[in-house]
C-alpha cells in the first residue's frame, strides 16, 4: 500500500461552524484548488438549505399553507428524502419539522410559565408525515389535512449533507483518499490515510473519553456525534415534544454522512434496544451509546 507523506489541510466557515479538508498528495497547489472548490459548493449549499435567509427554498417552504406546493432544487429535495427516511427508521425521534416546540421549549427555558394550550398548538405542528414529496418533479407540499404550515430547520442534516455532496466533487478531482471534517461532530473517510488502512479519527468530548472510546478507524464510511456536554440537555424529543432525557452522547457510522447527521441526534433519544434493532436492520450502520450512567454501549456494523 503506497499512501502519501503529506496532508494538505485547509479550512472554511460556513453553517455556523467550520469545515476542514484532508487531502493526501505530493501537489499542495492543485489540492488547494480543489479545496476552494469543495469551499464554494458548501456556501452555494448553505444558501439552499438555510431557514434564514428568506429566499431560499427552505423559507418557501416554511410559507406554504395546506394544499400548496412549490418545486424546490434538487440538492434541498434529496435533503428532505434523507430526512424522512430517518424519520420513518427512528419513528419520529429524528424531524426536521420540529422547530414549532423547539421555540416553544426555548421560551419556557427562559423563564416563561409552561402553557398546555400553547405547547398542544405547538405540537400540532410537528411532523414529517404532514410533508407531500414527489421525487418525479421535486415539489414539497403541505398536505390538506395538516393543520397550519411548517417550520422546516435542515440543521440537523446539513453539514453531513454538505460532506457528501463534496465528495463527489473531490472524486472528481481525482482524489480517492480524503478526509472531511465539520465542526468535529461530523467527520466522512475516504479510502487511506495512513499504512494501517483508513483513518483514524479521534472522538472528541469527556464523554466518549470518560467511557473509553477515543478514537475509531473509518473507511469510505462518516462518523457523526451528538452529546450534552456542550450545550447540556439541548435535545427536544419530537415524539413528545419535551427536552430529552436520554444518553450522555451518541455517535453513528454510517456509509452517509447525511444519514449519519440525523441518526446521531435520533440515538441520542432512543433506547439502547432501538438501536440495536435499527443498526440491526440496517447492517452498514454502527453506533456508539453512553447511557446515563456513563456505561458505553458499542454496535458494530454487521
């Protein structure tokens, strides 16, 4: 096995966080003119895809009443597929619709005396299901009997998104070994990036390190994370619309750094047993659990 001596590095803001770019090669020119471009296609993504700026096709759709519909890009489209696809493998636990109780439980966490009317309406709101995707000409719509519009936030998604969007673009640059990296809970492997095959790539956080998981080995396959330790019970379970109560941190292998993004935050949520049972039926998928009591549960891919 002939793997390069050196690492290229090169970094980028973008989505709140940064992106960092590994390329193994003797030419450290033309792997800087591929990173540059790796950079522009993640900001050109970040317009896509961000809640916030009014004309994206997030933001459209965040307009539509019941019984509207608009087409929409097709990297926001595949974004969305991605998402229900969690949705329905996690039954719920994963929704990008969930911004109606996320500000509801802000504001409550503020200060604000908690409202059972408010937060049923709030409620109301949530869920894929009250989606309509048509794959045959990318239109998002919000189905009739759905009560209100929706709150669409593809944070949960978009960076993993945006790492495997850019691989693609890496590969044609003729890179077969990378490594991709945002904001250290998002990470997507390529092919070798040492003589022992793969990468290595450490797990940040006192958590895994408390558990004893520091560091795994990835090949053509992303690793996402999610925990308490930064932002402390930050999660909103959208199956009960309450700040989760669940593990310490949560990591997923997945071949999709999309997927990979989402299922982090879903395991984060689930139960150890549903875990198991999802990377069970889903043999490429692995995962890393620290219980409440700090106990690391490890699931191997198959």
């Amino acid at each position: 096995m002939s793997v390069p001596a050196r690492l290229n590095r090169f970094s980028h803001e973008a989505m709140t966080t940064f992106f960092e770019v590994i390329l193994p090669g003797d030419d450290p020119t033309y792997a800087e003119q591929a990173a540059n471009t790796v950079f522009s296609e993640i900001d050109r993504l970040e317009g896509l895809l961000s809640r916030f700026d009014p004309c994206s096709d997030v933001s459209q759709i965040n307009r539509l009443m019941p019984g509207q519909s608009i087409r929409v890009a097709p990297d926001v489209f595949e974004c969305l597929s991605v998402a229900a696809w969690v949705y329905a493998e996690t039954g719920g636990t994963f929704d990008v619709t969930i911004g109606p109780v996320m500000g509801y439980q802000a504001e409550v966490k503020k200060g604000k005396p908690f409202d059972k009317a408010a937060f049923d309406l709030a409620r109301q709101k949530v869920g894929m299901r009250r989606l309509a995707l048509d794959d045959s000409d990318f239109s998002v719509g919000i189905r009739t009997d759905a009560a209100g519009g929706v709150d669409i936030d593809l944070g949960g998604v978009g960076k993993g998104y945006a790492l495997d969007k850019v691989a693609d673009i890496l590969e044609e640059w003729g890179f077969a070994s990378y490594l991709l990296n945002a904001g250290f809970s998002t990470v997507l492997a390529c092919g070798d990036g040492d003589k022992e095959g793969g990468w290595l790539v450490g797990v940040g956080g006192q958590w895994g390190k408390a558990a004893g998981i520091e560091s795994v080995r990835l090949f053509n396959e992303a690793l996402n994370g999610s925990g308490t330790e930064v932002k402390g019970t930050h999660i909103v379970d959208p199956v009960t619309g309450l700040p989760s109560k669940g593990h310490l941190a949560a990591w997923s292998i997945c071949p999709s750094a999309t997927a990979g993004d989402a299922l982090s935050t879903a395991f984060m949520i689930m139960s150890t047993e549903k875990v198991h049972a999802l990377c069970a039926a889903n043999q490429a998928i692995g995962a890393f659990v620290v219980e409440p009591d700090g106990k690391l549960i490890t699931i191997p891919k198959k």
